[in-house]
C-alpha cells in the first residue's frame, strides 16, 4: 500500500523555454525519485512522472514555489495518467504539435557566474565573448521558429565541440540544455574591419578596439539585437564627429558605463533606478546628470537626464573591462532607418558614421532596439519597451480572440492578443521609412507565426493615412475596425492595470486624428474599455505650416500670441522675437487668418512647444519633443504659485489657453526668471485638471483617474498630477509596463477591439 505508484502528466505554460526549466525539472524529480520524462512542447513544458503519490505532490509544489528566476508560469495543469512504467527521468526530444504555441523567452544579459568565469585566467571561456548558461543569452533575437531549440536558432551554425556538448548533456551542469552554449573552439567569433569592409587580422580584437576607441575612433559594434555606433563619451572631438556624421546635433545619445560605482560619479542613483540598472532587462535607464561635467552636456544637451546602461552581453562586458570611462552606445542605423543587423548591410550603411567595425558571426534574426526607462516617482515609466522586454506578454483580465492591434505611425509597436495575453512587439519606429515599414509587416507575420496568432480582428489607428492604418485596411478575410487615438492610449494604461471603466482618463501627447478631424492630444475622455465620452480639451488653436510646425515651435509661439493679443503683439518685448525674424510672423499671421494650412489641434505637446519658444528657450527643434523637454529641464520644482485660468462649463468643457500665455508674458515682462514661469507652467497644468477631475467625480461619481500620453514621460507633470489626484483621495493610475507615448498605443487598440466584438 505504501510503495503504490502513480502515474501524472503535468503541463505547464508561459515563458518556460530557454530559461533553464527542463533541466530545473529533471533535478526536482531525482530529488524525489520519480520516473518519467519532460520535453519542451509547441505548448511550453510537459512533464510525465511516476512514482509515490506524497513525493509528485511535493514535485509540482515545487515546480512552481521554485522554477528558475527567468522563468513566468502563466498555467499548471496536472492530470492522471497510467503508469507506463518508466526507467529513469530523463530529458526527452521537444515535439511541435501544430497549431500550438509557447511563449518565447526575451533576451537576457550576462549573469554573474558567466561574468566570473569570462575574468578567470583558467576558465576554458576566458575573455570568450559568447559565453552563456541556462540563466544567461540571446533568446529573442536569435529563434526563428519554436519551439526554442538550436536548430531553430542562429545557432543551428555552429556544431558543438565535445566538452560543449558533455556539458549540454550533463543534468548537474549549468550549461544542461542551454541552446546558445558555445566555446572558443566551437562557437561564434569577432572579428575586426576597417572602414573599407577590409579584415585587419588581430590576435587581440579587445584590445585592439580599446586602443582605436583611445585615439578617438567611432566603431559599429554588432550587439545582441543589432549595431551599436560606439566612441567615447568624455572625447569632444569624437562626439561632434558622430554628430555631425550620424546628422545629429542635439538629440541626446546614450551612453555605457563599466558598473554601478562609475556610473554614481556623473549621474545620481536611487535604490529603484540601481535596481532598473543591474535587473536582467538591462535597459537604458535616464538618470539625472550630476553638474559639473562638461561631456555631460555634449551628449545630452539642454537634458536634466542622461541615458545610461551597464553591459549587457559578454561582448559588451569585455569591451568596458578596458575602459576607464563610459562609452557612448547609440543605435546603428542611417537616420530614420531601423537599427542594422547584418554584417552586409553594416558595411554598406554605416561606412558613413564608422571607421571600424568589430562584428561577429552569430546572426540577428530579430532586430531589438535598447530599451528606455525612467524612474518618476518611486515607478518605472517605460519609454521604449524592446530589448529584455519583448516578447514577454502582458496579462488581461479578460479573454480576447486572436487580434492584431497594428499601432501607431511614429514610435510604432503593434500588439498580437489572444486568450489573455497581449504580446508587444519590439520597437519598430516611424513607419513612414519604407525600409522600417518592411521591417514592420516581416515582425507582424514573425510574431504571428511563432505564437501561432491568427487574427480575426484587426485594429487601427482613426487616422487614415497612417501607414499601420493603411496596412490594416489591405488585410483580407478578417474583420476590420478603427479606434481614436486618446481613447487607446488611456484603454491601454487600464489594461497594464486591469482595471475596467469607467475612468476619467487624461491624454495628453503631441498628435491624434480627434473624431472631429481636428488634431487631438489635450484630452480628458471618461473610458470604458469601448467607448468614451470627451469631457474636457485644451481650446483648439491653428497651427500654421501643419507639420512645419511641430519642428519649429515658434510658430505655435505665434499662434498663441495671436490668439491671446491679436495683431499687436509683435510689439511685445519677448524673447521669441529676439531670435527669430520679425518678418516670419506676418506670413504665418496672414495663414492663420485665412486659415491656409494651419489646422486645428487641442494638443498639450503644441502647448509645450509655444511656451518654451515663448520664454526664449527653443524656436526650433532638431529632435521630437525637444522644446518640451528642456521646459521640463529648467523649472524649477520649488515654486508653488499657477497662473490664472478658465475653462467652460459642459460637454466637452474647453480649456482656454489665453490666460496662461497672458500670465507667461506678463512674468516675461517683469523679468521673471524663465525657470520659475516653467515651474508655473507645469502648476497651472496639474491645477487645471484637478479641477476639471473634481468636476466630473460630482456629475459622474466615478473616482478612478488614468493618464496616459507621450507628454507623460515628463517627470515634473506625473509627479504633480499624481500627487496631487492622490491628495484629492482619486485612485490613480499610470503605465509601468508598456510606455505612455504611442509605443503602448496597440495594446489599447487591441483591447477596445476585444470588446466590441
Ligand atoms: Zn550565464
Ligand atoms: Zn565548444
Ligand atoms: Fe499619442
């Protein structure tokens, strides 16, 4: 009776592949001496033990109270079985079954016990810059297809030598299984060329980079997800040279620092951002810069914030064990271009920005985009959501059907549901780039392949000449259906936080085609998951020049003006006059007035972006968002007091933005200092819709707030809007998982679509 056996299968899914679960199984059931066998399946891991009955129990305990750190079990299903009378346990051959799908693990950075061996002198994976175990390595970037197995990878190149494989086969080692495991003998190889895609053999490709990056050199590195373009951060001369060459002159670059200890030099650190920092993601964190360092402000200029990251793969590792400061690591691709991957094309679009390349052999079959994060308020606000992050899926409250949400036009991701998942994608960027735009539909028809995703809706932007728009609407055989802008944006920020409407939700962003076919983004919709009533907006205002004047602020500048003084402000003594040329203003003037090519938009980034040229800080930008960021920059945080301001009653009530520009002048003026007007600006801002958040909580009794919108990535506007919601007793809620801007937009898109249907 005691020594009865018996039979289980037990399977489980989620990210269960690539991150050391089968081998974690194998040793959980030596430990209780069961029988039986596991195998990745196109499902996840399946698992068939035999033995006592106290000690399976045990076994699936522990399954899930211990599986390996990387891993996320979404489901454990357990079922009876009969006894089939296995020998041993062992490790079995994967199986697809068609029409299943796994999750796929996201890429993850070098862990500390390969960090240790790369250092010793006598490990056989000294200074071996491919060095990965279970815990560690490519995943993302390099499958194919699933499920995740070498032949299904890049890796299907390179054969293992015989200690590499022993150590594959062998349970107790840390290597059991690991897909990518490689040597110096067996494995992938660097190697350097020159600026006309020449081999310069070396012995020592490390050292030889260091010494290049010493005398000033900007090198294309090839990374895990792609190129990076690297020279160092403190060397000038170098850096308005990648400027110059990569055609950018201010947007700010980011940088890779050695460890923590170099980092908290030039830049303060918090728990929550260190945590960030060194976490398993690895992403490029923005930290606020310490004064005093000139370089400094050569990469990020007229930033409060610096973009930092700790080496991610053993390369990277390798190449900051020599530096004695940071390096900048900035994406290589052509302006506008998606990041490049393959060596080829390295050497045929980046001979303009590099004079070295140092590449290897492993091929990238996923581009993967360094991610972006920021800590505001104690949370991470992701920026850019890619690398270490994709595909791990976000959790839904509800069940969907299998729909594409195909996202936004610039910063594009798209989102694939189904049951409760939402896979992101990685960061595609501006679709408008035919080379991104191809890069946009190869990932859609990659994601829906490996995830076995075969959409039945298919859900765009309202706007009907973005790219993702137009791609939707040539899909065949599926349902098809448009969603607003703002609406998306705030559905997303609910489903990161599971919450169902109604919400107040305020979206501010720069761009977002409105239902009236004005251009939206100062946005305050009372949401449900599918619809919204829109309850408040900044007052619309013409932009004259349209696009024009989304790169050249002080046009907004003057249309604000206009707005508030009629005809005779350019008599005002404002610093936007100093800079630009008086005679610019009569032509936009006379646009306005005969509305020529200046539509209307209630949008918050527009605000930003007349403020700051009013003040004299930016009439021109050279990167977006660039005039609202260094209005962010200078305020200062200390001032309390907020300029005058009305807004009418009803639906929608409208926000009048004269009062503001009134005050702003009236404070230029009397000399006021420009980063006391921003630090009223951003008050007046929070106070605005507090009260309006007030207003709708008595008529519609409902308590919960969510702010969602590319303008929230501005630390000083979270922080106050939250804290001051919080004070008035609202339930608020941001993004932490997916960004605010219009990288999250595709999942809000997917989720109305759900509901509808
Ligand atoms: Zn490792
Ligand atoms: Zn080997
Ligand atoms: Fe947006």
């Amino acid at each position: 009776m005691k020594h009865l056996i018996h039979a289980k299968y037990i399977e489980i899914t989620g990210i269960v592949q690539g991150v050391g679960f089968r081998p974690f199984v194998y040793r959980l059931a030596k430990k209780y001496g069961l029988k039986g066998e596991v195998l990745n399946t196109s499902f996840g891991v399946s698992v068939f033990v035999e033995g006592e009955l106290d000690q399976i129990r045990l076994f699936s305990k522990k399954i899930q109270s211990e599986a390996p750190d990387h891993s996320l079990i979404d489901t454990i299903k357990i079922k009876n079985m009969n006894i089939q009378g296995f020998s041993d346990f062992s490790i079995t051959r994967s199986q697809k079954t068609p029409g299943a799908s796994s999750f796929i693990s996201p890429d993850i950075s070098i862990c500390p016990e390969c960090c240790h061996e790369l250092l010793q002198k006598d490990d056989r994976r000294y200074s071996y810059p491919f060095i990965n175990c279970t815990n560690c390595g490519p995943r993302f970037t390099i499958i194919e297809k699933t499920p995740y197995d070498r032949p299904n990878t890049s890796m299907k190149a390179f054969t293992m030598c015989k200690t590499c494989q022993a150590e594959y086969d062998n349970p107790s080692n840390r290597r059991f299984h690991a897909q990518p495991n490689a040597c110096e003998k067996c494995g992938p190889d660097i190697f350097i060329y020159d600026k006309k895609s020449e081999l310069i053999p070396s012995e020592k490709p490390i050292e030889m980079i260091t010494e290049l990056l010493k005398e000033g050199s900007i090198i294309a590195i090839k990374g895990l997800g792609g190129f990076h373009i690297a020279t160092l951060a403190e060397n000038s001369v170098s850096i308005s040279l990648l400027r110059k060459r990569k055609k950018r002159p201010e947007k700010p670059f980011a940088i890779m620092a050695k460890n923590i200890e170099s980092i908290s030099h030039f830049a303060s650190i918090n728990p929550h951002e260190k945590q960030l920092l060194i976490s398993k993601e690895r992403p490029i964190v923005l930290l606020k810069k310490r004064t005093g360092f000139s370089w400094l402000e050569n990469i990020a200029p007229n930033n409060k914030y610096i973009g930092v990251m700790l080496p991610y793969t053993p390369l990277h590792f390798l190449i900051m064990e020599q530096q004695k400061s940071a390096l900048v690591m900035t994406s290589g691709n052509r302006s506008g271009h998606p990041i490049v991957t393959h060596n080829g094309d390295a050497f045929k679009y980046l001979s303009d920005i590099a004079d070295f390349y140092l590449i290897h052999n492993r091929e990238i079959y996923q581009k993967c985009d360094d991610s972006i994060c920021k800590i505001i308020h104690r949370k991470t606000t992701v920026i850019r959501r890619s690398r270490g992050y994709t595909p791990t899926p976000v959790y839904l409250k509800q069940n969907a059907p299998h729909i594409l949400g195909c996202g936004g036009e610039l910063k594009n991701t798209f989102c694939l549901m189904k049951n409760k998942y939402a896979f992101m994608s990685q960061h595609i960027g501006d679709l408008k780039n035919l080379e991104t735009f191809n890069f946009y539909k190869q990932s859609i028809s990659h994601f829906q392949n490996v995830l076995n995703i075969h959409p039945e809706i298919v859900v765009h932007d309202m706007h009907p000449d973005y790219l993702s728009s137009r791609y939707a609407m040539d899909q065949i055989d599926v349902e098809i259906t448009a969603v607003q802008h703002h609406h998306a944006h705030i559905v997303s920020c609910m489903a990161e936080n599971g919450i169902d409407g109604p919400v107040i939700g305020l979206a501010f962003d720069g761009t977002g085609f409105g239902e009236d076919g004005k251009i939206w983004g100062g946005e305050v919709l009372l949401s449900d998951r599918h619809s919204f009533i829109r309850e408040a907006h900044l007052s619309y205002i013409p932009m004259p020049g349209n696009n024009a004047a989304v790169k050249e602020p002080y046009r907004m500048a003057v249309s604000y003006l206009f707005k508030t003084f009629g005809k005779t402000f350019p008599h005002l003594p404002l610093p936007v006059f100093e800079n630009i040329l008086k005679d610019k203003t009569e032509p936009l003037i006379q646009i306005i007035s005969k509305k020529i090519n200046s539509p209307d938009t209630s949008s918050m980034g527009r605000l930003f972006d007349g403020v700051s040229s009013i003040i004299g800080l930016r009439n021109f930008s050279t990167y977006e968002g660039q005039a609202a960021m260094e209005l962010e920059t200078v305020a200062d945080e200390n001032v309390s007091s907020y300029y005058k301001f009305e807004y009418t009653a009803g639906e929608p009530r409208i926000i009048s933005t004269q009062p503001i520009i009134r005050g702003i002048v009236e404070d230029i003026q009397n000399c006021r200092k420009i980063s006391e007007i921003s630090g009223k600006f951003h008050n007046t801002l929070v106070h605005i819709f507090l009260n309006i958040c007030n207003d709708i909580r008595k008529e519609k009794q409902t308590n919960r707030v969510v702010l969602s919108g590319g303008v929230f990535q501005n630390s000083i506007l979270l922080k106050g809007m939250v804290s001051a919601l919080e004070k008035n007793n609202f339930k608020v809620f941001t993004h932490s998982k997916i960004p605010t801007g219009d990288g999250g937009l595709a999942l809000g898109q997917a989720v109305i679509a759900a509901s509808i249907k």
